[in-house]
C-alpha cells in the first residue's frame, strides 16, 4: 500500500526535467523498511480504530521522503562519504554529487507540498494539518534530525558523555520515529493522553532502533545491511556500541525498547502491532 502511494504520488521519471525526478526515484525506490511510513499507520490504527487509511497515507509518505533525503544527504562525500544504500549504489555514485544534492532537497521540498496539497483534498481539517506541517518541520529541523546531524559530525574523534550520546541518538534518529507517531495519531483524532503515550513510545523505540544500528555496523553484513559496516569506527563517530560494546549496547537497546512498551500501555489492544514491531526491531539483523 506504501509502495503504491508513494509511486503515485511522487512525479513520473519521464516529467519534465526528467534527471531530477528520475534521481528522486532511484533513490526512494531504491529498497528499504518503509518503516517510519508503517509508523505513522500503526499509530492511526493504535488510537483510531476507523482512522481512514486514504487520510494518513500523504503523511506515511512525506516521512519517507524527507528520511530518504537525509539518507542522500548522509551519504555525500562531504558527510560520511558512502558508495552503497540499501544494496545499491548511492545517489551521488548512480548521478553525480550534484544531481544527488538537488535529489535530497527535492524530496524535502516537495514532502511539504504533499502535505499542503493532499491532506486538504482528503478532508483533513485545516487545523490538523498545520498541525501536521509544524510537527515535520520541526522533527526534521535544527530542532531534530538536523541538530542531531551536526552534533554527530562536530562529536566525531572525540571524548562525549552519555548525556551528550543521547542527545545525539534522540536528534538525529528518535525525533523523526516520534513525529511519525504523532502524525499518524493528530491524525486518527488522538487526545492527549494517547498523544502522550504515543510520543513517549516513540522517543526510545527510535533510540532503541540507532543503538542497534550502531551495534549492526560493528557487526553486521554488507549482502544483509544494504550499506558498508565499518562505518562509523571509519569516521569516529560517537556510538553506543562504540562507548559500551557490542554487550552493553544491547542492554541499552533493550531498556529502550522496555520503557517503550510500557509506554503503549495506555492504548490497550490497539497498540498490539506497534508493540510487535518494537520487539521485531530490537532483534532485527539489518
């Protein structure tokens, strides 16, 4: 269904300038989780039994696009110089620098215009969909995942505490897993209660998901990973494998995923896939 919306929502490859939205594609349907998309319906379907599916798939998609604009971004040879994603080669490899910089600010841009174009047209109330706008900006920003990026390229080579650690994870990685919690749950019509729950859940369930990237890049497999291990001991980033091992990293992980399931306790039975997928991700390979 993901899939679906996002091939029919984004441009064709053949629109006029065709390099660009042909760039945009490669790299979107390049292979992927789509978990952060799954996030924001599970949450929906968490607090709003009959939330229309057709009113939160723009949202489901916009994360996506503005998570596979970071990827791109991430991926430059100024940032952490990569040639594989997702079991191809990076966007800058398959274009060229240029084309790459402009495929990831294409997918940020037009993530909003999707928001302000189909949210509306689908009947969401104005309101909630400002809300919505405010809420991924803001995760995507200096604020998030923008703030986090630049704390972990400046902490690079150097001696951090673990306050400083989990600022970094809570940026770069949490603050987008939380707006896709509250996306999906503005728009299924949560009160604050459930919003609460949901936000609490998806602050250490994103926590818990970097804390095993980090232990995957130590140990994990190209052919199983999609992108080349070794990573972040290459750029000297700061990590919690890297901090506390391989060991005490996974005990991290799993207090994380813990306090996010007691988090979901408020929302009953209709948490039961969001609790699943905590569980599946905190034993995932790749």
């Amino acid at each position: 269904m993901i899939e679906a919306a996002l091939d029919a929502l984004l441009p064709a490859a053949t629109a006029y300038p065709s390099r660009i939205h042909e760039a945009m594609r490669y790299s979107v349907f390049a292979g992927g989780k789509r978990l952060r998309p799954l996030l924001v319906l599970m949450a929906a379907e968490a607090v709003g039994a009959g939330a229309e599916e057709e009113r939160v798939l723009p949202a489901a998609c916009a994360v996506e696009l503005v998570h596979t604009y970071s990827l791109i971004h991430d991926d430059l040879p100024a940032m952490d110089n990569d040639d594989l994603r997702r079991g191809r080669p990076t966007c800058h490899r398959a274009y060229d620098e240029a084309t790459a910089i402009l495929a990831g600010d294409a997918l940020l841009t037009y993530a909003f215009w999707l928001l302000a174009e189909e949210l509306p047209r689908r009947g969401v109330p104005t309101g909630v969909t400002v809300a919505v706008i405010r809420e991924l900006a803001e995760a995507a920003g200096v604020g998030g995942l923008i703030g986090g990026q630049v704390l972990d390229v400046a902490a690079a080579g150097k001696e951090v505490s673990e306050a400083e650690l989990l600022y970094i994870h809570r940026h770069k990685t949490a603050a987008l897993f939380r707006a896709c919690l509250r996306l999906g749950g503005l728009l299924a019509g949560a009160g604050p209660e459930e919003l609460a729950a949901l936000t609490a859940f998806g602050d250490d369930l994103g926590l818990a998901f970097q804390i095993i990237d980090d232990i995957l890049d130590v140990t994990g497999e190209a052919a199983r990973l999609g992108k080349t291990p070794g990573a972040d001991v290459r750029l000297k980033k700061v990590t919690y494998a890297g901090r506390f091992g391989v060991a005490g990293a996974r005990l991290k992980g799993q207090e994380a995923t813990q306090r996010a399931l007691v988090a979901l306790e408020p929302l009953g039975d209709g948490a039961r896939r969001l609790r699943e997928l905590a569980v599946y991700l905190l034993e995932r390979d790749h």
